[in-house]
C-alpha cells in the first residue's frame, strides 16, 4: 500500500521499471513512495508549483531529493550520473540546438556515444512525421515541428524511460490535443515507458496508464484515471482530476463536491438535489457552455453543459444533480 499525507493509497503491484522510494522532494513534505511499469505512461498530474517538475528533475538525475531512493531496473540510481541513467529528457520549452539541422539534432545523443547514427535517424524521423525538414534548422520549424524533434532526440539513445515535463505547454490548443493523441500512440509503438507532468486532467485520461497527484510537494493520491476520477481520497484530488475546478461547499461536519459537468439545466430524476443559483456569466465555444453561478452561500460554481441554452447573465435559475454525483468527504476535506 501506498501512504500519502490525504490517506492509504493504493499500490501499482506490477513489477517496477521505476520506482521511488520514500522519495521527499521538498524539506518538511511526507515521502511518496511510487511504481511505474515496463511500457507503462505515467502522467504527474498537479498545479503550478506542486513539485512535477522537481519530481521529473529528480528521476532524470538533474536534482537530489531531500530524502529516498530512486530505482531503474531495480538499480538504485538516486546517486548516478544522469548520464549513465537509461532516461531520455524532454523539456516544456523546445530545447534544440538552433545551429544543427534537424537530422544532426535527432543524431547528437548518438554521436556523443559514438554509435551510427544514420539508421535510427531515419526511423524516428518517419515515427514522428519528420522526413521532410531533416535539413531544415530549428528556427524553420513550427512550434509543433521543433517539440518533435525534441523528442526524436530523446528518444534516439532508446531510453528505457522517458520523462517529459510539461512537453506540450507552448503548443497551441488544437495542437496540444492532437499531439497528445499522436504521443500517446508513440510511445505504444516504441514500447517505452513514460513519465509525464501536465497540469492538464485531460491529458491525464488521454495518456495515462497510472496517475500520480501531486499537491504542495506531496502525493495526493495513485491509480488509474478512472479510479481517481471515480473514487477521489479526497477533495483536492476530485479537484484536481477536474477541469474546470469541483464546486465545493460545507455543510455541518462535512464537505461536499460536485464536478461542473455534473450540473444539469433540467431534473432527470425526481430524486435529483436542486440547486438555487444566480448566474453571474456566461462562456460559450458552441459545443458547450459554461455557466459562472453564484449559489446561495455566496461561493463562486461553474456548470459545464453541453449545447448553447438561452441563459443570460444575472438571472435566477435552478441546477440540478444526481444524489450520487454528490461527493462527500469529511471535515479536512478527505475521506472519514
């Protein structure tokens, strides 16, 4: 079992390619302890400033860890040179060398070790959609062009782990989402396992064999998207498996949550909880909406409902869930 600040936690029982052992990223946070397995996608989902990328920083061997062990293969590595370590790296910002083309680009971790680097040139260049621009330089590249390269090269040692932190941050959105999707097959395809930050939830369901949350440095909850999402140990990881944010409130000695998506225009079930709300604005991109409402202990909701309904700011109406969309935790916020 896994133990975090927010409760028991459950552990992956598949045999690690890596794992993190009473691992403490910041001075006075609870260790996590945490397994990913060969082939696996591993997504750290968790705000700004959370500890993703120290996190991503410390498996690569870039930063120490206050405290713990980090294992590849079993081997403890936490003292090795990232050199040595079988990680490739890829950061947020698109971090190639702007004088090489982008078939010398793709070769550099090849040449360094003095290994041919012809062949797997050509094969990752055709993986990842980049026959065409081998001679072209980084600066001729779009945004989307020069991240894959960026992950060519990382990928061109044959790590048997690649860490990528925030690798789709600067792409645009329409970018982003097809990236994912295109990523998510290529890393299938290669057989390599992943571990990769995001503070995106989206992202998390798209890529994600296991997820790990991560609040303040420390582990919030693992698992499966789907059971994280299903079974949150608390209301920070409801929120963060949420976007836009969980609608919270407080009610006697405990506190409820319900995701936005959750909230309907109209009751579908004569046993559904209405809600009386004011609608302070209204976001629509034609497929959905997003109604800004203020219920009546003055918090600040959001309802996310499909379609474009004729609400309009300011008006009074109702919102309505299922009893058991309802989340309920206890007083702290987290499981009783």
């Amino acid at each position: 079992m896994l133990r975090g600040e927010y409760g028991t936690i459950r552990r992956i029982e598949e045999a690690g390619l890596l794992e993190l052992k009473d691992l403490s990223l910041a001075e006075g946070r609870a260790p996590l302890n945490f397994q990913l397995g060969d082939t696996q996608v591993g997504v750290v989902l968790g705000r700004n400033h959370s500890g993703k990328t120290r996190l991503a920083r410390t498996v690569a061997g870039l930063q120490a860890p206050v405290a713990g062990q980090v294992f590849l293969d079993g081997v403890d590595v936490t003292d090795q040179d990232p050199a040595r370590r079988s990680v490739g790296l890829v950061y947020q910002a698109f971090v190639n060398y702007p004088t090489l083309t982008v078939a010398q680009n793709i070769a550099s971790p090849l040449v360094a070790r003095r290994e041919a680097p012809g062949e797997r040139v050509a094969q990752l260049a055709a993986l990842l959609g980049l026959e065409d621009v081998l001679e072209r330089l980084p600066s001729q590249l779009s945004g989307g062009q020069q991240q894959r390269v960026a992950i060519a090269r990382a990928l061109a040692k044959r790590p048997r782990l690649l860490v990528l932190d925030e690798p789709l941050v600067n792409l645009d959105f329409k970018l982003r989402e097809s990236f994912a999707v295109e990523l998510a097959a290529l890393m299938r395809e290669q057989g390599t396992a992943a571990l990769y930050t995001t503070t995106d939830p989206r992202e998390a369901f798209n890529l994600a064999d296991t997820v790990l949350l991560l609040h303040d440095h420390q582990l919030v909850q693992a698992g499966s998207p789907m059971d994280v999402y299903q079974s949150p140990a608390s209301v920070q990881a409801a929120d963060l498996m949420s976007d836009p944010a969980v609608n919270v409130w407080r009610e006697d000695s405990a506190v409820y949550a319900l995701r936005p998506e959750q909230l309907e225009l109209e009751r579908g079930h004569p046993d559904d909880v209405e809600f009386q709300v004011q609608v302070l604005s209204v976001e629509t991109n034609g497929y959905e909406t997003f109604l800004h409402v203020r219920p009546k202990w003055q918090e600040h909701w959001v309802a996310r409902v499909v379609g474009m309904p004729q609400v309009r700011a300011d008006a009074s109406i109702s919102l309505f869930a299922a009893v058991d969309a309802v989340m309920t935790f206890g007083e702290d916020g987290g499981h009783g």
